[in-house]
C-alpha cells in the first residue's frame, strides 16, 4: 500500500504506507479517487501558501473517495463495502468554537493533507488509510468515486453560498471559474439563483461553467466592458462570489453588486486595495468564507441524489505513478478542470 509524498517543491515521491489495522471507532477505506486542490498545488509548486510552509514530508490530498475495507468493532455507520466519501476536517469539537457549532473555525484543526500544524497532519493520497469513522461519509452505492470525491470542494460551495443569503431568483456574479467557482455556480443553480453571470480571463473553464450553470459566461481577459450592463444604476448584481483571489476581480465585483448587497470571497488572495468608498456608500456586505461544516453531509446527499450533475469538472484522472505528470495537468488551467488520481489499478 503506497502514498504520494511531498518532500519538497517539484519533489514527490511515491511511498510504501500500509494502513494499520482500524481502532474500535475507526474504518479502513480503500481509496478509488482523490482530487488534487489548489492547496496541493501550491505545496507542490511553493512548497506552500501564505505563512504555511512544508517543513516535513507530508502526504499530499484531502478530496478523496472509497470503499470501505474494514471495520472497527463499535462501528455501525457503515459496513465493509460501503462507498464514503472522505471528510478530511476534524475538529476538536471541545474548543470555543466548536461548542457554538462554528466548527470550521476550530481552534485545534486537524485536515488532512495541511501543513498549518506541526507537525503537519498528512493527507489522503493513498491506496489505503484508517480514519475515525465519523470521517468515511456513506455515499449511494452506485456513485461514481470520482464524483465522491468532489464532496469535499462541492461543501466549501455550498458552505460559500449559504454565506450569499437566499439567492432565489437573484442575479449572481461568480468570478473566477477554477474548481471551486464552477461548484460555486452548480450551488447557486441549487439554490434558485435566476441568472448566473461567470468570469474568468481564459475560455476554457468558461466553457465548463456554462455546463455547471452559468447563463452568461463572460472572458475579462481584455477588458470588463462586456459587464457595462450590469454596473448600471449603482448596480445590478444581488451576490457576488470571488473565487479567483484576484485584486481586479475583487474590485470589480464591487462595483456590479447593486446597494445593500453582498460579496463573499472565496479565493485567497493576499492583501489587497479596497474601494472603500463604494463599499460605504452602497451599504454591501462583504464576508469571507472558509471550508465548510455540516454542509459535507449535504453535498453527499446532493451528489448521491444525482441532485447535481458535476462530471463536467472532471477533466483527468491518472494513476499514482503519474503524479508529476497529474500535478503538471492539474496546474494548466486550459486543459484540465479537477484532476483526479484513481488508486488500486
Ligand atoms: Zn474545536
């Protein structure tokens, strides 16, 4: 049983790793598809992001699915066999915030495949691992792993729209149409959003976000005069969700949101200027939003319900042996979406 390890920058290496046998409240899952997330690109490619830095080998991956492989004996919410989607947060569920149901604000964190503590907690990049069973989350029994796998970016979504107020036949701007700003729009769709406007300075996950939802894709790549509509009479945006981190993006989405609105960001992007003045005078609410809690369980729902349709996002899947080459695929935004290692081949 192997895993894939990130040793430094450009250097990942492919390892043996069995899994021990599961405790009285663990299960073994054999994993099937694991997606790789901006954060493990930027392990992969900085070593990093922020002030997080990679200073042990870590197992990369937190976007993961598989079959349950065995058993401890007080587990009873799932059986060998079962398909689960893995949910990579576990917080201390003792702390400040975990006692006043802010758990993705946990004080003690543990996810997986994060260099934030230290020493760091590995990740899920393996053919086999032993996790808490309140971790392994029961998918349908027919559902695609690689699907499965899309719970753990699919409940950041969701968890980003719930931050949107209701969006029932509202219009929604989302910048950015990486992974999670495509989820971003699939959960405004479900959320009865009327228009769907997307971004983005390249064609081709315009292109997929057309698929996921978006009802007027639009390339800024040259300029935002395409948009000119939408900034009319203070603006006509009712939400806007920034998922690319981008200091034009941010402000621009500022001024398409109408009075009284709101703009959650999403994407990470550092420090960046503020037109402060339109904030005040058009009264918009601006939120940040960071993973996700219970909304985990409901993107395993939504997804084993055939509720969403998210198989447009999944543009590679490729076998551990070739993760140098899935992480150079997953970092080209023209020809890949979500790139997914498959496991057990
Ligand atoms: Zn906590």
């Amino acid at each position: 049983m192997r895993a894939i390890v990130l040793h430094a920058p450009h250097d990942l290496r492919i390892e043996p790793m069995p899994a021990p046998a599961p405790g009285p409240d663990e299960v073994t899952v054999r994993m099937g598809a694991g997606g790789i997330c901006g954060s493990d690109l930027h392990y992969f490619h900085q070593g990093g992001f922020g002030t997080v830095r990679l200073m042990q080998p870590m197992v990369l991956g937190h976007e993961v699915a598989g079959t349950v492989a065995a058993l401890g004996a007080n587990v009873t919410s799932v059986a060998v066999g079962d398909r689960v989607a893995v949910n990579p947060s576990r917080p201390c569920e003792t702390c400040e915030y975990c006692r006043r149901g802010l758990r993705n604000q946990c004080l003690d964190m543990r996810f997986y495949g994060s260099a934030m503590r230290f020493p760091h907690m590995q990740g899920a990049f393996r053919e086999e691992m032993t996790i808490p069973a309140a971790q392994a989350v029961k998918v349908g029994a027919a559902v695609d792993l690689g699907l499965a796998a899309l719970c753990e970016p699919f409940a950041v979504a969701l968890h980003a729209v719930a931050q949107a107020g209701p969006l029932d036949g509202r219009t929604v701007l989302v910048s950015g149409c990486g992974p999670i700003g495509c989820l971003v729009i699939a959960a405004a769709k479900l959320a009865g959003a009327a228009a769907i406007v997307a971004t983005d300075i390249t064609p081709e996950p315009l292109a997929i976000a057309s698929r996921l939802g978006a009802t007027r894709c639009v390339d800024v790549s040259g300029g935002t005069d395409a948009l000119a509509d939408l900034g009319q009479d203070k603006g006509q945006v009712d939400a806007a969700l920034e998922c690319s981190g981008n200091a034009r993006a941010l402000a621009g989405a500022i001024g398409l949101v109408r009075p009284r609105g709101t703009l959650v960001l999403v994407g990470l992007g550092g420090d960046q200027p503020l037109p402060m003045n339109t904030i005040v005078a058009k009264e918009l609410a601006i939120k940040g939003s960071f993973r996700f809690d219970e909304e985990f369980a409901r993107a395993a729902r939504l997804i084993s319900d055939g509720a969403v349709d998210l198989r447009p996002l999944l543009t590679g899947s490729l076998p551990i042996e070739e993760a140098e080459a899935a992480f150079a695929l997953a970092s080209d935004r023209k020809r890949a979406m979500k790139v997914q290692f498959r496991f057990g081949d």
